[in-house]
C-alpha cells in the first residue's frame, strides 16, 4: 500500500525533531549526554512505514542502550536518535501488512517522525485501554512486570511476593499482578508519598520507604516464614538484606540493578552462596525479549484485569521533546509517579 506525496503531519511540527545520544554517559545518562537537531521529515523506503510519533517511552533499560558496558543489545550508534519504545500513528505506508491510521508501538526512537521497517513494530494498539497504556500496562512495561512474575517467580495463591521499586512502571504492576493471582506482596519504595501509593491504589498488604525505616526488621514481623517470590529492580545493598529474608525453596527475580552507579569496576558486597545453598533458592536474570512467545498471551490478560478495574493506570507524561535528554536522570532519582510518557503528538 502506498499513500500520498502529502504527509499529514498530525500536528506540529513539520519537521522531524530528534534527540541524538552525543557520547557515552558514566553511568547514568544526563542531559548533557544528549544533544537535540531538527532535519526533514524522512521518506520511508520500500516496505517501510512513516510513524508519526505521539507518546515517547522513558524506561530504565535506556541506560544500558546508551552505555559501552557490556549488555543484552548493542549500543545505541553516537549520533543517532536514543533508542525508545514510543506508540505513534502510521502517515505513510509502504508496506501491504500495515495500513495508514493504524496505532502502533514500536522501536521508533526519540523523535517525531520515524521512517523504520516493518519488523520495527512492537504491538500494535488494538485493545481498549487509553492509547497511552500501549506504552506501559500492555507495553515493555506491563510484559515484564507479567511474564518476569508468572514465567521466573512462579507465584502460587498465598505466596508473599516482595517487590522493590514497588511504586514504578513496573514495580506497581508487579504488585497488582501478584494480587491477582492470590499473592500478598509487599513493597520497598523510597518515598513516603510512594508508599501511600503503593498500600493505597496498587493492593500492597504493607509497604516501607528503605530510605526511612528499619525495613528489614518490618519485614521480618511481616512475613515470620519470610518471602516465597522477590521481584528485585535495583540490586546493591537492599538485595543483600532481602536474601536473608527469604523462604526456603524462595526465587529471585533479578530484573534490574538500578541502585548500582555503574558496573566499569565491579561492586563487591557480602557473600551469599551460604543463603543459596541452605535456603535452597533459584535466583533468575530476567530479560523480556527472552519470552516472545508469551506476549499475547500477558497482553490479554492485562486488558481484561484493565477492564474488570483490577489494574490501576498510573502514568507520569510531560509535553514537549526538549525534556527528554533529562528524563533518564529523573527516572533514576525516583521523581516520576508512574509510567514515565513524553507527549509530543
């Protein structure tokens, strides 16, 4: 299918703004890492499409994308648009398999326009949730949160499911899934106005902010026979303590690493093949693309629980693509209250 020679651009601007990664961040990206350019709107090839950007994703794995240490994918090219997840509305179609005014999610990268393949399209947005949701509840975000659980954690009705980051794009769903299926979770946060959050709209029985509170100690008359499932995002220090916390036959769901600053010289911290071996836990790396064949399948369930009111949406969108160089920066330091959108449609 082809369209018009007209590109309708939805909205400003006419021309395709791009935030470009200008060098390799230490650690964690800052502003400064990236650089902002306008250039004309691309044509797409053949089989290719004209994605008119709307939402742009902010995620925590933009820091391995952006970063030369060893990862899962290769680094984001100096120079090109930062690597992103985004839903936008097809322009142009040069593809029989995609028709124009369709909503997708895919890797079309920070920017307005992206002229991409095919094969670039991640999902796209047919079910009846906001179309924002696309890029969090039924986006990376929600995947994750669903299959890293059900697929590494293996949760049965009664299990105690600790979670850190609990209040997150991912962490907040972890929790709600882990209801669902008839699981007490439990939350680590580091923000009080968080912890409201996470006991108030996402169903946590109880929840701590690690920065404040003898957590440790509130978990340990919490759960006596300690946490059968720990969903852990950040690593360092809090996973050291919640090992000593967990059930024998416990598993560990390692999806993130957020408190370690950079991985250049590796951290050391205390031993724990004692706690493996006598607690008898399993202990997983979990990587969303690694479980493809189960998309659709979390997806489903994700928007009926939406329908039924059993997942709430909490999203964090600011307007305008000038602040996307900083929002990695803010990710990390915990300012957003949700799922992380820059609105630019």
């Amino acid at each position: 299918m082809t369209g018009p020679t007209n590109i309708p651009t939805y909205g400003l601007p006419d021309r395709n703004r791009r935030v470009l990664l200008a060098r390799r961040p230490a650690g964690i990206p800052q502003p400064e890492d990236f650089g902002l350019n306008a250039v004309p709107v691309p044509q797409p090839g053949p089989d290719e499409i004209l994605v008119r950007n709307l939402y742009l994703s902010v995620d925590p794995a933009q820091r391995g994308w952006a970063s030369a240490e060893a990862n899962y994918s290769q680094p984001v090219p100096l120079g090109s648009p930062m690597r992103a997840l985004a839903v936008g509305i097809v322009v142009r179609s040069n593809s029989p398999e995609v028709a124009e005014g369709e909503f997708l999610y895919g890797w079309f990268g920070w920017q307005d326009y992206a002229a991409v393949p095919v094969s670039a399209i991640f999902r796209r947005c047919r079910e009846a949730v906001p179309l924002s949701a696309h890029a969090g509840l039924l986006g990376l975000n929600g995947l994750t949160a669903h299959l890293g659980l059900t697929e590494l954690g293996r949760p049965r009705p009664g299990d105690t499911v600790l979670v850190s980051t609990a209040a997150g794009a991912v962490g907040s769903l972890v929790g709600q899934i882990a209801r669902n299926l008839g699981c007490r979770p439990l939350g680590l946060t580091g923000d009080d106005a968080k912890v409201a959050r996470c006991r108030e709209a996402y169903g946590y029985a109880a929840a701590w902010n690690y920065r404040k509170e003898d957590w440790a100690a509130s978990l340990a008359r919490e759960a006596p026979e300690g946490v059968h499932v720990y969903f852990d995002n950040v690593g360092g220090p809090i996973l050291d303590a919640a090992l000593r916390r967990m059930a024998v036959g416990g598993r560990i769901v390692q999806c993130g690493t957020a408190s370690v600053a950079s991985w250049t010289e590796v951290p050391t911290g205390p031993r724990v093949e004692r706690e493996i071996l006598t607690r008898r836990l399993v202990w997983s790396g979990f990587v969303v693309l690694d479980h493809k064949a189960r998309f659709e399948e979390a997806v489903a369930q994700l928007a009926e629980w939406y329908r039924q009111g059993r997942m709430t949406l909490d999203e964090d969108v600011s307007e305008g693509i000038e602040g996307a160089p900083g929002a990695i920066a803010s990710l990390y330091r915990g300012e957003n209250r949700g799922k992380r959108l820059i609105y630019v449609g």
